[in-house]
C-alpha cells in the first residue's frame, strides 16, 4: 500500500507544480511582451525492489512560449514592439545586462530612457539618457531622434539608438525576475537585423482560454491523485483489521 500511495502522492505533488507554472502564465496574461512557460509531464521508473512496471510522473519545465503576441498600436511616441525575433537589452537591478520585449518606455526626470518596472534601457555604449526635447521618435533600426527643447521641428537631432539583439532561444535563460539573459553570461552584440514598429505594444503570447482549460483540467488531475492516496489509505485500514482478526 505504501508504493501506491507514494506514486499517488508524487502525481499530486507534480501536478502542483505544473498548476504554478500554469497559473504564472494566467497571472501575466495582461504582461507586455511576456513569454509563457512551457510545462510537461514524464513518466519516471520508481527505483528499488518491485515490478519495473511502476512509475511515476514528473512536472518538467521545457523553456518558454518563443512565439510572439499580438502588436497593439497605442499611438505613444515611446511604446515600441519588434517585430519577429529578437529582444531590446536592458540594466538589471545586479548591474547586467538582460533582455526583454516589454516595450512600453519613458524618460525619468533624470532624462534616463526607462522600462515601465524601472529599469534603464541599453544603448551600444551603456544607458541611454534623452535631453530635453519637444518632440521624440524612434526609428525601425532604434535610433532615437528628438527635437530639443526650444528648437525649431526641423532641427530634428539623433541621441542613441536603442541596443537590440537576437541570439538564439536555446542560448538565454528566464531568471526570476522576468528578464532572459545568456545561459553563459556573455553578451550579444547588436543585431542589424532586428527591427521594431514604435507607437505599438506587444501583448502577451499566453492563451488565456488555453490556459483555463488546463487549469481545470490539472485541478481534476490533482483530485484523482488525492482520491487514490485516500483509496490506498482504506485499503491499508482494511489489510490491517484483516490480519488483527486472523
């Protein structure tokens, strides 16, 4: 009784787990530029005496969701989305630089060109301050031109260009905080390649109705599991008071 309940009890534990990584998606369902995480179930041989035909499941996690959410134009000077692949580089709070493609920008009262969670976004020398200006722009290539503060519109004048990258998926890691950086640490150099569209967001890439419909279905999964350690719990009673009585 003790083997079944054990695998009864892992199933219930790793359908847990997959439940978190699911309700995390659902959580960032409304999250510019998130990516979902993936989540999958394996079958693992139990290990000790006993037939070889027991198993039990484990809840893996096989990366993110690369594919791209929807581009939303908002018409905001500072809203930027890229198009295909690729990430713009930002200063984690660690002083490194991560990656994102949550695109909605700002400039702090220090003129720094900031994320919308904080974070100083990367040029090809470092961190990207903006003068003071009448009007901005962000080109395809994330080139930032504005128009300074007192300055006719046509003395429209280039400040930095936004550093964006496109090394490949099997090469960057999801750290807590929501930023993918290298696996190994190193730093991509700036892809020409990448582009972007300003005055639009990228939503999200979860399925909101997909992700409903797992989480019911793992909330059944995890009371089948917990039905059979009860079962297991009954069978043991019953096996005990058997052999009292013999």
């Amino acid at each position: 009784m003790d083997r079944s309940l054990y695998i009864a009890m892992s199933g219930a534990k790793e359908t847990l787990q997959a439940q978190a990584v699911n309700n995390h998606n659902l959580a960032n369902a409304n999250t510019n530029g998130f990516k979902a995480d993936l989540a999958a179930f394996q079958s693992r041989a139990v290990q000790g005496p006993g037939f070889a035909s027991r198993v039990y499941t484990s809840a893996e996690e096989n990366g993110w969701d690369n594919s791209g959410g929807t581009i939303n134009a908002t018409g905001q000077d500072l809203d930027i989305a890229i198009q295909g692949s690729g990430w713009f580089a930002v200063q984690a709070k660690d002083g490194t630089e991560a990656y994102t493609r949550a695109g909605d920008l700002h400039v702090d009262s220090n003129g720094m060109l900031m994320t919308a969670t904080g974070l100083p976004v990367m040029g090809d020398g470092g961190p990207l301050t903006v003068p003071a200006y009448s009007a901005i722009n962000v080109a395809r290539d994330g080139t930032i031109s504005i128009v300074p503060a007192g300055q006719q519109a046509t003395t429209m004048a280039a400040v930095g260009r936004i550093k964006l990258v496109n090394p490949p998926e099997g090469e960057l890691k999801r750290g807590n905080d929501g930023l993918f950086k290298t696996i190994n640490g190193s730093v991509p150099v700036s892809d020409a390649s990448v582009t972007l569209t300003s005055g639009a967001l990228e939503s999200s890439n979860v399925n909101v109705a997909d992700a409903m419909v797992q989480m019911i279905e793992l909330s059944r999964r995890f009371e089948l599991q917990v039905k059979a350690m009860h079962t297991a719990e009954e069978d043991s009673a019953t096996a005990a008071k058997l052999l009292s009585m013999g």
